[in-house]
C-alpha cells in the first residue's frame, strides 16, 4: 500500500493561520512606512521649490525694491492634489499660478498630505504663500509641517 500524499487538514489550517497572522501584523507597518516615504516626497519638492524661489528672488528679474517680493512660493490643491509654485514676483499675484506668466518652475504631490505653514493650513480657499525679497530673505515666516496618517510621519522644519 502507498504513502499517503498531501497535506492533512491541521497542517492546511496551521499554514493559513500563521500566514493570516503576518499579513495582519505586516499591512500596518507597510502602511505607515508608504505614508512616510510619501511626506518625505513632498518635504523634498516643498524644499526644491523653496531653494528655487530664493535663486528666482536672487536674480531679481522684476526688479523689485528692498521690502517688497522679489519672489513668491506658493502651494495649491484641488482636493487631489497639491501643486506647489514658483514665481516671479508676489506669490498672492494673478499671474502666480498654473499656467501663470510669472511662473518658473512647478511640482505636485498628494492632498492627502496635510500641509500648514506658519500654523496656516491648506485649503482650497486658501492657498499657503511665502514672499522672498532680493537678497532672498522670506518676508514671512517659513516655518512648515506635512503630515499623513500613520504613527510617525509628521515632517516638521523651517525653510531656507
């Protein structure tokens, strides 16, 4: 008579157990460490389009005056996503915007990353803007937190 072949039903039910507890245990840690990857993105562009507002404010290409913008940075949502613009001028200005004729550089990352700005949050209603003079000074303040979900993916700082 041959052995017998297979699995039994326990070692079936033992296999799926201790799989279904490492799915469970494993998918929040996943979870938390995709939300901190994805602010990490974003602090990256916040920084990239700080550091190219400051070079726009630097070169001064409008001529602005002392205590006025030589340049403006200003961040955007649609409820999707977040677009975060750089801009000849003031970033509160008309022309400041997707599209825009003072526009230089531009970049988007995901609404569901909360941003706030000097303890300003982001609203459709009310874009976030920081000023920057000709030497490149913020006429604000630049202090900035991004936030998603998870236990441990606030990221915190000052721009400059």
């Amino acid at each position: 008579m041959p052995a017998p072949r297979g699995f039994t039903l326990i070692e079936l039910l033992i296999t799926i157990s201790i799989t279904a507890f490492l799915l469970a245990t494993a998918a929040p840690l996943t979870l938390d460490w995709v939300y901190s990857a994805q602010t990490r993105d974003a602090r990256g562009k916040l920084a990239r389009a700080f550091s190219m507002t400051k070079s726009i404010a630097l070169r001064n290409a409008g001529g602005a005056a002392a205590p006025s913008a030589a340049s403006g940075l200003k961040i955007l949502t649609d409820g999707t996503t977040n677009t975060v613009l750089a801009c000849i001028g003031a970033a509160g200005s008309a022309t400041c915007a997707v599209g825009g004729s003072s526009l230089k550089w531009s970049a988007t990352y995901r609404a569901a990353i909360s941003t706030t700005i000097n303890g300003v949050a982001l609203s459709a209603a009310a874009p976030l803007t920081i000023d920057l003079d000709n030497r490149g000074n913020a006429l604000t303040g630049t202090a900035f937190t991004l936030s998603r979900g998870g236990s441990n993916n606030a990221e915190t700082g000052t721009l400059y």
